[in-house]
C-alpha cells in the first residue's frame, strides 16, 4: 500500500468542516419535510416518507462516493474522516427511521 499523501491532514479538515455543514443542511431537511400546518393528509403523509427516502439516498451516495474518491486519491486520513462524519448520520437517521 503506498503512502498518503502529505496534504491529507488539511484535506481532512477542510473535508471534515464542509461535511458537516452538509450534514446540518440534509438533517434540517429530513427534520423539517415532516412539518405540516394541522393534521396531515394521505398525500402529505406519502410525500413526506417519499422525501426522507430521498435525503436518506442523497446522503448514502455522498458518504459512499466521497469515500471512494478520497481513497483513489490516496488521502487515507481523508476518507475515513469522510465516513465517519457523513456514515454515522446516516446510521442513525436510518435506524431512527426504522425504529418509529
């Protein structure tokens, strides 16, 4: 296995702040698609599990592709900083999902 490069550790940080502003951004997004104003309807209700499949997808390809770039890079530090930052929301929101 060759070596990382020596600009992982800055490539790590700079990936791991704007990873978690994305995160903040897809989580206020699944938090809020499942706001209504009174009680919803059959068709809110529909669009609301349509639109958290859509986030949970959305943030399962940005974890998995940013991985498999930073790794082809050879930023090791990089891509497992990725994963951590972006996989564990997910997990959670996944199994948050299918605990309610």
């Amino acid at each position: 296995m060759k070596k990382p490069r020596r600009s992982d550790v800055p490539v790590a940080i700079v990936v791991a702040v704007v990873d978690l502003v994305i995160m903040t951004m897809l989580a206020s997004a699944y938090g809020l698609s499942g706001l209504s104003a009174g009680a919803p309807d059959a068709r809110e209700v529909r669009q609301h599990e349509s639109d958290e499949i859509t986030i949970l997808v959305m943030t399962a390809l940005l974890a998995g592709g940013g991985c498999a770039l930073a790794a082809l890079c050879r930023f090791w530090k990089t891509s497992i900083t990725h994963l951590v930052v972006t996989g564990l929301p997910l997990l959670a929101c996944v199994t948050w999902q299918e605990w309610s």
